[in-house]
C-alpha cells in the first residue's frame, strides 16, 4: 500500500506534497484498494441487510426461528456443494453448466444400484456404501471426461457442459427407472437426511461445511490452489511457468463432477428417495452463488468464503420471499438481478485497474 508524506523528500530528493503525478498515482492506488476491498466484502454487507428485513417482514420474525434456520441450510446445501466444485472452475476462467445434470443422474443410477442390492438381501450398510460409492465415483468419470474434452480436443468449456447437461439431464436421467423416483432404498439415507447435530446442523449440511473447509484450504493453503488461479489470471503465462495446464484443468473439472456426486447423495438423504427431477437448474444457482460470492467470470479471482456467503444469500432469498408472501417468478427475477449486480461490478473493478 502506498503512503503520501506530506513535505517529504522523494527517493530522488526532491520535495512532493502529493501533488503531481506521484500524487495522483497514489490517490488512484488508494481508489483502486478501497474498491477491492470493497468487491470482495459487499456480499456480507448484502446477506447481514437481506437477513434484517427479511427478518422484520415476516409474519411473527418467523426467518429468526430454529425452524426457518434448518430449512435455510438444509436447501443450501445442495447448492453449496455444487458451488464448491464451481469455484475452482470459474476461477480457471471456464464454466460447468452440467453439475446440476451430474447431481441428478448420479443419484438416480446409485439409487437403483442400492435397491437392485436390496432386492438381493444384501447387507444395508453395505448397500449404502455402495450406493455412495457408486455416485461418487460416476461424478468424478463424468468431470473427467469433460476436462478431458476441454483440454485434448480444445473444446469450449461452455459447448462440452452444456452437451454433457443436455445428454445427461434431457436424454440419459429420465430413461432410469422408467423416469420413476427410486423409493426402495435403504433405512441409512434418511437416516443421514434426518439426523440433527446438537439440534441445529442436519448431517447433509455438516457433510457440505466439511467440503467446503477442506476444498477452502486446497484453494487457499496448496500448490494446487495456486496453480488454479494462475491459470485463470494468465494461462499462457501458467505454461510458461511450467505448469501442466491441461492435466490441472482435468482435474478440477473432475472435482466438480465429484461434487456432484456428493450433492447427488445429500439430495436423496434429504427427499429419502432418487429422483429424475433433482438437479434441475442448479448449476444456474450455484453459478450464481459462486459470481455474487465475488468470482470473476474471466477467471482468476474468487474465494471461498465469498462461495458461502452467496449461497445463503440465494437460499436466504428464496426462504425470505416465501416468509412474505412474494410469488415464485419474482425470486428468479431477484436473484437474475443479484447476479448482474455482482457481474456489473466485477467488470467495474476491472475497467478501475486498467486506467
């Protein structure tokens, strides 16, 4: 950060009072961190305002009950998990438009594997691991394939997710189970869906604020973060550097589908049933959580405390809304708005630095 001295002697010996164009260099530096800081920390401000009116609004302050909070962070957490593996996507400047797709054709398969074992007589907890292991593993093939796609044929990340979203959610998921929700499954899954933590904290939602520390410190802490945000902030540069772009970009975009596969599961433990509907649109939402949580579209910038915080800015919209009555449209017109807000001051922040 820079510093103006007042009737200080420059380097060179000369006498500045800040004046000039050392002065105005460091007027714009003072600016231009003051934006920064201000882009980076504005979605708290927002979630803190959003949570005080919603609060006062609602019949009896109904959003400051234990009840509204569990309902908040059981509908995040599909979200959040999806949002975690989008981050690191979009911080290498690409996008994976097929996570929610992922979410719910992972589920369907795993929980038609787990009924196909339950109608052996196979152990529950065996069949329950099974069937996560099966979600898990088939969401990290499907992210592989697309950062291989991306990489190897060098395919936009844009056209290879949404082929992937359209052959999987519109073509593969409905074509399981007849198109039918996977009921028969085992006692385990809603066990894990209804449990309480000390009466606050469902399982599924402890499931994603351990994912959410644990890929927090990859991002922040390892060479692995930091390799994902050079080659979002300069990938030729990344090369240059000697880092293997391609095999890094393949394996953020099979975190992603991992993820997904995670989601998948904590959806079904929440419903206690597979459904070919689960999934439907949640990219966009944690696109956008991800965007207002201060990610830069362009790559090479986003965090994932700003992650966390725009996923409960988006389940705190839907749930805020409700409390006061305001019709379904109008929370996707909200949250679109939320959006270009977020995108319009990123592109602000740039346009700042350049001059």
């Amino acid at each position: 950060m820079s510093i103006r001295l007042p009737s200080a002697l420059t380097p060179e010996g000369t006498v500045t009072d800040g004046s000039g164009p050392d002065g105005e260099e460091t007027k714009r530096s003072a600016v231009l961190e003051a934006v920064d800081r201000f882009g980076d920390y504005w979605m708290l401000g927002v979630f803190v305002i959003m949570v005080l009116v919603f609060g006062f609004l609602s019949p009896s302050h109904d959003l400051f009950t234990r009840a509204s909070w569990l309902n908040i962070s059981q509908y995040a957490v599909e979200f959040l998990l999806l949002a975690i593996g989008q981050t690191f996507v979009i911080i290498t400047g690409g996008i994976d438009l097929s996570d929610g797709a992922v979410l719910g054709f992972t589920g369907m398969v795993s929980g038609v594997v787990m009924q196909s074992l339950l109608n052996a007589h196979t152990n529950v907890t065996l069949t329950t691991v099974a069937g996560f292991a099966t979600a898990l593993l088939l969401g990290a093939v499907i992210g592989f394939v697309n950062g291989y796609l991306i990489t190897r044929l060098k395919l936009p990340p844009f056209i290879v997710t949404l082929g992937t979203l359209t052959a999987i959610g519109a073509g593969a998921t409905p074509l399981i189970n007849g198109g039918n929700e996977v009921i028969n499954l085992p006692s385990q899954i809603g066990t894990i869906g209804q449990t309480l933590i000390g009466g606050w904290i469902y399982v599924p939602v402890l499931v994603a604020g351990l994912s959410c520390i644990f890929m927090g410190l990859v991002l922040h802490r390892t060479r692995f973060g930091l390799r994902t945000y050079a080659i979002g902030s300069n990938g030729m540069g990344a090369r240059r550097a000697g880092i293997g772009v391609d095999n890094h970009l393949v394996r953020v975009y099979t975190i992603s589908g991992l993820l997904a596969g995670l989601a998948g599961m904590m959806v079904m433990a929440n419903f206690t049933d597979a459904s070919p509907l689960a999934g439907q649109n949640d990219e966009l939402n944690a696109i956008a959580a991800v965007v207002i949580g201060g990610a830069s579209l362009f790559g090479g910038r986003g965090h994932m405390l700003g992650t966390v915080v725009g996923t409960f800015i988006i389940a705190l919209l839907v749930t805020g809304l409700v409390l006061v009555g305001v019709s379904g449209s109008w929370q996707e017109v909200a949250t679109g708005v939320i959006v270009v807000a977020a995108v319009a001051g990123d592109q602000v922040r740039l346009r700042l630095a350049e001059r």
